[in-house]
C-alpha cells in the first residue's frame, strides 16, 4: 500500500524540471539590459533638452547684448554764423571681442542696401533712417565689417539726411537730440546728447 502511494506521488511530478541557475541568469541579464537601454534613452532625451536651452540662452543674449559699443567722444560740428548744427561724429568699435563682425555698409541715402540702421529723433523730427558715412580708423581693412580691434568714425551730414528729409529746424543751442545705431544682430546702440549753450565750429559732446 506504502509503495503505492509513493508511486503515484512521483507520477504527479514526472515531466517537470526546476528551474536552473542559467535560466536565472539569462532572465536577470535581461531585466539588466532592458533597464540600461531605457535608462540611456532617458539620459539621451536631458542631454538633448539642456542642450538645446543652453542653444536658447545663448541666443538670447546675442540678441540683448549691443554688438557695438562708442569710442572716445561724440563731436559736434557747428556753424558759427548761424549758431546751428551741422554734422555729427562718433567712432563705433566691436563690444564683444569675439568673431561676430557687424556689417557696416554705409546707407547711401537712396536705396535700403545697409545692414545698420541709423535713426535720429530731435524736439521737432524723427527719421527712422538717415543717410551715413565711415571712414576706418586703427588695423587697415578694405571691407564693411566691424571687427575686433577696428573701428569706424561714423559721420552723419544734418544738411544731407537722404531720402528727400530735412529738419524741420536747424539744431542750435541747448537743443537735444537722439540717434539710434541699430545693427541687424543685437540690440540698438543709443547716442543722446544736448548742445551748449554757443554754437562752435568744433564741439565736444559730453
């Protein structure tokens, strides 16, 4: 009777195998490998975030920050006779001293070719673009481009403005004016000065 139920107590495990430490093994390796792969594809997707904020940072401050600074003074040109203002000079350099030359085509004052802007606003006018010219002062350099370590003297004719403008009225003693330097990478450079008191032929603006 005993060995019969120990018969049909082994029958009701025949077929079946533990499992073995390699099968453990391989299952274990999986759970590995799969974790390793989402764990990449996660760090992958930060990389590739912060990347592209640092890539927005970046623009953003290229476009807030003035690609151009003043150099020295402002110079007013008058007329004695007329106690009035004539033409205006002032030297730009590169601000930021890296390679980001900024495109210095003079305006011509009848066509829309430059690249920088130049506006001037007075108590009576405002010109959204006037007519410029340069002459490069420091390292020699052939082309439009204000680069380190060169600088260009900027003149704008007030008896010249271009595209048909005039002032309403000459500037004269302790008149104020505005001119805005706005380059077509970064923000606009502004220059406001006010006129002494008496109108000569060279005048330092301060």
């Amino acid at each position: 009777m005993f060995n019969k139920f120990m018969k049909t107590l082994s029958n009701m495990h025949n077929g079946e195998k533990g499992m073995t430490g390699l099968e453990t093994a391989i299952i274990l390796i999986a759970f590995v490998t799969v974790a390793a792969v989402f764990g990449y594809a996660v760090l992958s997707a930060g990389l590739f975030s912060s990347e592209r904020a640092k890539e927005t940072v970046y623009a953003g401050l290229n476009e807030a920050k003035s690609a151009m600074e003043i150099s020295g003074s402002v110079i007013g040109l008058g007329d004695n006779v007329s106690q009035s203002l004539t033409a205006i000079k002032f030297t730009l350099r590169n601000a930021t001293m890296s390679d980001n030359p900024v495109d210095m085509t003079e305006c011509n004052g009848t066509d829309n070719t430059s690249k920088t802007i130049l506006s001037l606003t007075t108590q009576n006018d405002y010109f959204n673009q006037v007519k410029w010219s340069k002459v490069a002062l420091g390292t020699d350099n052939t082309s439009n481009l204000l680069e380190p370590g060169l600088q260009f003297e900027i003149t704008i004719d007030l008896n010249d403005l271009g595209y048909g403008q005039a002032l309403t009225a000459p500037l004269g003693a302790n008149d104020q004016f505005n001119i805005q330097v706005k380059p077509s990478i970064g923000s606009s450079l502004t220059i406001q000065r006010q006129l002494p008191p008496a109108i000569i032929a060279v005048m330092d603006l301060h």
